[in-house]
C-alpha cells in the first residue's frame, strides 16, 4: 500500500489516465534506470498499482538505481514478487537476465546543485548510461525504449521561441557551467536517433519542462521545494536574482501519464515535450503563491546565487505541447495552485521541521 492519501490519488489518477493502454502491459516486463529518484518511483509505483487493481496478467517491474542522489527507502514495495531493485551504476556496461519488454532511461542527474557537485557523473549517465540501456533495448529486442532528456536541452530560447517546439534546435553552451548536464542529455538524444536509424530501435524522447510534486527534496535547491520548506518554517524566501524569470510547472501525475503514453505509443523515433503550457509566473509571483497556498505571509529576499548554483540560468522557459496533446491525446488536468496544494500538504506531513 502507497503509505499516503495523495500519494495514492496521484497513482490512481495515472493509472486511470493510461487505463486504454493498459492491453500492453499486461505480462509484460519492466526495467526502469533511475527507478529510485523523484519520478522513477512513480513510474514504479504505477506500474505495481496497476498489477494489484487493473491487470489479468502482472507485470514485472526491475528497477536499477546506483543511489548517488536518491534514496533506497522501498520498504512498503519489497514483499511485492513483482517488483525487483538493483544496486547497479548504468554508465558501467551491465546485463539483465530476464528477458526485458520495455525500458525506460530515467537515470540521471537533474538538479543544477547536484550537476555541478557530480558533474563527470552526469555526462557518464547521460551518454555511456544511454548507450548501455540502448545496447541491452537491442539485445533484448524491446518493443518500446523511452529516454529522459530535458528542457534543458533548449538552453536559453529566444523570445521568438517561447512557447517552445520540438522543432528548436536550442540556444546551449558547450562550455558554461550547465554544459554538463544540457549537452549530455543532447548527445544522449543523438545515441538514441543513431540507434532507431541503424537499428530500427523503437525509441522515444521525453524533454520534462519543471515537473513537481511530493518526495522532491528542499535540500537540492530546486526552486518549488525550496520555497515550500522557507515558506512552512517562517523563513524569509530566497529568490535568485530579480524575480522576474519565469517557468512553467508540470505536476507529477500529469506528468508521469504522458511519459506512459510516449513509452506506450505506436511511432519511434519521437520526441515530445511534456509539461503544463499554462500558468507561466515569476520567481517572485510563485513565492507569493506558495505563501498563499500555505498560509504563510512570506518575505521575499532576491539574492545572488550562489557559488554551488550553474550560472546561465534560462530567462524564460515554457513548453509548446501541441504535439503531444494532438498524437497521444495528452492533456494536463492540474493546475499550478493545486499541484502546490497537494506538494505542501505532502510536505507539511514527511518533512522534519527546520531547527530554530
């Protein structure tokens, strides 16, 4: 059992969502890189949801994960026979010996903190974890490969490129302190179209725009946790720069049920960008927001970043997901003042105060 109430309706909610797809997974076996981290373990968790509520047949799920930035705490999913964790790092070369029906490469390094503190780490992931997972999709002749790359791979789009197509071919440097992270993830979507067009492997890309929700963690100083933890603990809230950049977030369930229908979807060789088209607000309109969604009154403090903080941070970033919302029948159902609801209240409940 999903050990809290919206934990359990945001499972629910994705499992519903992908319900006319779930004839391709029934019987089927799972293996998810990064099965661990924020989004791995909803990807996990839905599918095990659907083995215990929805299919004839059950799934295997294998989940892989070397815990570099995310946490091993699976308690309530280790009895499942469904349901297998392994200790492995995917940028070292690795087998699997089931036999393997989907694969999904959610592994990496996605805070701008934890990219900078790890940033060998994150290009090993992003291009040898890549070419690795690439390597077992072929051997095992999957029927479906699905890659996490990122928004990020846009860098700073120009004001004529907002709201975002797939079709941009981004505005990135290969040098700044960001580079590790925004030009793996790009050489990691090379690997995977080189793969479908001398391989025929069944790929698709995802490109997340802000995804957030519960279990993210205030301490990698991603902005929406942060603000929530200064905000619950009567903190003054920490604002890079002026405010005034903006982006637009993507909650979880939303999200995860796009990436279920990518990974389910008939046509390789795609990308999608996946995330919430709407609600665009500032740094500091979301602080604002978050003080409302909480209670709080806040006090907003803009500050330089700081020195463990990538520098070139995108002025604006915000997805065009035409695409998705026409092939794949995608279309977000929460918005930002609710998904902020539902990660406070998740918060106010798991994370341990502040010390005074």
């Amino acid at each position: 059992m999903i050990p809290d109430k919206i934990l359990e309706e945001d499972i629910a909610n994705i499992a519903e969502s992908i319900d006319e797809l779930s004839r391709k997974i029934n019987g089927r076996t799972f293996l998810i890189t990064g099965g661990s981290g924020f989004i791995g373990k909803y990807l996990v968790q839905t599918l095990h949801f659907l083995n215990t509520n929805k299919l004839k047949r059950k799934c295997r799920i294998i989940s892989v994960d070397n815990y570099i930035t995310s946490s091993s705490e699976h308690s309530w999913l280790t009895k499942s026979r469904e349901v297998e964790f392994i200790k492995l790092d995917v940028s070292k070369p690795f087998k699997i010996s089931a036999s393997v029906d989907y694969i999904v490469h959610a592994a990496g390094i996605a805070s701008p903190v934890d990219y900078g503190k790890y940033p060998l780490e994150t290009i090993d992931t992003a291009v040898y974890g890549t070419r690795n997972a690439l390597d077992l999709a072929k051997a095992k002749r999957v029927k479906s490969f699905l890659f996490f790359s990122s928004s990020e791979i846009y860098g700073n789009p120009s004001r004529d490129s907002i709201p975002t197509k797939e079709t941009y071919n981004g505005n990135v440097s290969s040098t700044g302190s960001r580079a590790c992270y925004d030009e793996s993830k790009r050489l990691g979507e090379t690997l995977c179209m080189t793969y479908y067009d001398l391989f025929k492997t069944p790929v698709k890309i995802v490109r997340p725009f802000n995804i957030f929700g519960p279990r993210m963690s205030h301490q990698d100083q991603r902005v929406i946790p942060s603000i929530i933890y200064r905000a619950i603990n009567n903190k003054d809230i920490l604002i890079h720069s002026n405010g005034k950049q903006t982006r637009t977030f993507c909650y979880i369930s939303d999200a995860v049920s796009a990436f279920f229908k990518v990974l389910l979807s008939t046509k390789s060789g795609q990308v999608y960008n996946v995330g919430n088209s709407n609600n665009e607000i500032s740094m500091n309109d979301l602080a604002n927001l978050i003080g409302k969604v909480v209670d709080k009154k806040v006090k907003i403090k803009n500050v330089n970043y700081p020195k463990n903080y990538p520098g070139d941070e995108p002025l604006r970033r915000c997805p065009d997901i035409t695409k998705i919302k026409k092939k794949l029948n995608y279309s977000p159902k929460i918005d930002l003042e609710e998904g902020l609801t539902r990660t406070a209240t998740w918060c106010k409940k798991f994370w341990k105060p502040a010390i005074r």
